[in-house]
C-alpha cells in the first residue's frame, strides 16, 4: 500500500520536473507569474493554466512560482494602489 503511494508520487514528481531546458525553465517561470498576477476568478487565468499544463515547460517551477507570485502580490497591493493613484492624481 505504502508502495503504491510512493509509485505515484515519485511519477507525478518526474511529469512535474522533466523539462529542464533553459526555453523550458523560462516558459514555466513566465506562464507562472503571468498565473499569479492576474486574478483568479475568470477565464484569463483559467486559459493561463490549460497553456501551461499543454505545452512543454517546467510544470512544477509554473506552479511554484504562481503560488510565489500571488503571495506576494496580495502583500504588494497597497503599495501599488498608492503608487498608481499618485501617478495618475
């Protein structure tokens, strides 16, 4: 039993880390923040993850970075709120 779980996870491990071309690492990073940039409520981000998960790049550096991306994003905002209306004002 212990066994099966591991077989699965380490295949899941291997899809998720097999492109490890420097065009592949840079289209995962950059599909990534594209992912944790916008909001993930409509079909935009939606469309962002279907592209990452159909072409060849880094699956797994995408959804780190994704997940990196949004963290920060929402500890930013304030920030580029102020930014922005002071540019614009």
């Amino acid at each position: 039993m212990l066994s099966d779980f591991i077989a699965i996870f380490r295949r899941f491990a291997r899809v998720l880390l097999a492109s490890t071309a420097p065009g592949q690492l840079a289209a995962g990073f950059t599909i990534g923040m594209m992912i944790g940039i916008v909001p993930k409520t409509n079909l935009i981000a939606l469309s962002l993850c279907v592209l990452l998960f159909s072409i060849r790049c880094n699956r797994g550096l995408g959804l780190a970075t994704a997940a990196l991306v949004s963290f920060a994003a929402t500890l930013t905002d304030p920030f580029a709120h102020r930014l922005g209306a002071a540019v614009l004002g």
